[in-house]
C-alpha cells in the first residue's frame, strides 16, 4: 500500500522526470562514465524538491462540534442585542436549538458527512450571512424597504432546512425506538 501511493506521488514523479534528463544527458555524450551515478543523483534531487502531499488533518470530532456550538451560541447571544425584528429572534433560537440537538452528538454527526456538511453551513456561512446582511444596512433603509421581512423570510428557510437535515439524522434513532416498541409489544 506504501509503495504504489509512493509511486503515485509527486516526489517520485519529479525523480523520474529528472532521472530521464539524467539518461539524456548520457545518450547526448554529456554525463561520461558515471551516468548510472547521474541518473541516480538526479532523481534523488527531483524527489527532494518535490512538494510533500498533502496531508488531512483529522480532527476530534468532539473538538469540531464544539467549535460550531460556539459559533452558533455567540451569533444566539449577538443577536439579542441587536436590531433586528422581533419575530427574528425566536427564530434564531429555533434553528439554534435544532443544530444543537445534532451538534450534542458529535461522534454521530462526523458519521454522517451529509449532515456534517449542513450544520456547518447552517452554522458558519447561512445563519451568519442572513443576519450579518440584514445588519448592514442602516436602519431607515430596511424599515423602508422591508428587509425584516426579507430577513424572517430567510430564516424560515433556514429552519426548514435544518429541521430536513435533523430528522434525516435522527432517523434511525427514530426507528430504533419503534423497533423496541415492537419488541416490547411482543413480549406481553
């Protein structure tokens, strides 16, 4: 397994290519007698320079869960001192409490890349980008215009799609609980 994701990698390709500049240099007459030493050196060469590859950082996924529950507590708790209509704040809430409920799960949620994916667009790009656009316009501006509308409007498609990805995630829980019901019913 070592030796042909080694043979795949850039620091052998970049060996090879210098190495057969190597036996160039031979054929054209110019590397004497000590090509073999050459085409050696060379490829030696052309692995060193090569870029390493690239390596993926696992991290914890307790550790990563807990990272997006800050950033989805600090914009909860931002939120509420801030402009923006009343009927936003409850719904902040709401979408906060459905990405928690699979954030409290953490081992499971790095199970599932689907909803991994969605709680950390929900949480670091979608949640933020909503409120964050509304904020930045002055106030007469979005009375006028009816941006907290447009704001609430967004953030009920956000729940949606949180509450799609939750009960995607919980669904085998959900099955596993009716499956003891079942059993429990058979017993009697």
């Amino acid at each position: 397994m070592a030796i042909s994701r080694y043979l795949a990698s850039w620091k052998n390709l970049a060996g090879c290519a210098l190495g057969l500049a190597g036996l160039l240099l031979h054929f054209a007459g110019l590397a004497g007698s000590y090509w073999v030493l050459v085409v050696i050196g060379l490829y030696c060469v052309g692995a060193l320079v090569a870029p390493p590859e690239r390596v993926t950082l696992v991290t914890d996924p307790v550790e990563e869960a807990g990272a997006l529950r800050s950033e989805l507590d600090a914009l909860v708790l931002r939120v509420h001192g801030l402009r923006v209509p009343d009927e936003a704040k409850p719904r902040i809430g709401e979408i906060a409490e459905v990405l928690r409920g699979m954030l409290d799960r953490p081992r499971e949620l790095r199970a599932d890349p689907d909803a991994l994916h969605a709680v950390t667009r929900l949480v670091g790009t979608d949640l933020p980008l909503s409120v964050q656009s509304y904020l930045n316009l002055p106030w007469w501006y979005a009375a006028a215009k009816g941006s907290g509308t447009e704001l609430v409007r967004q953030l009920d498609l956000l729940h949606a799609d949180a509450v799609r990805t939750a009960e995607r995630f919980h669904a085998a829980d959900a099955q596993r609980q009716a499956d003891h019901g079942r059993y429990l019913e058979d017993r009697e």
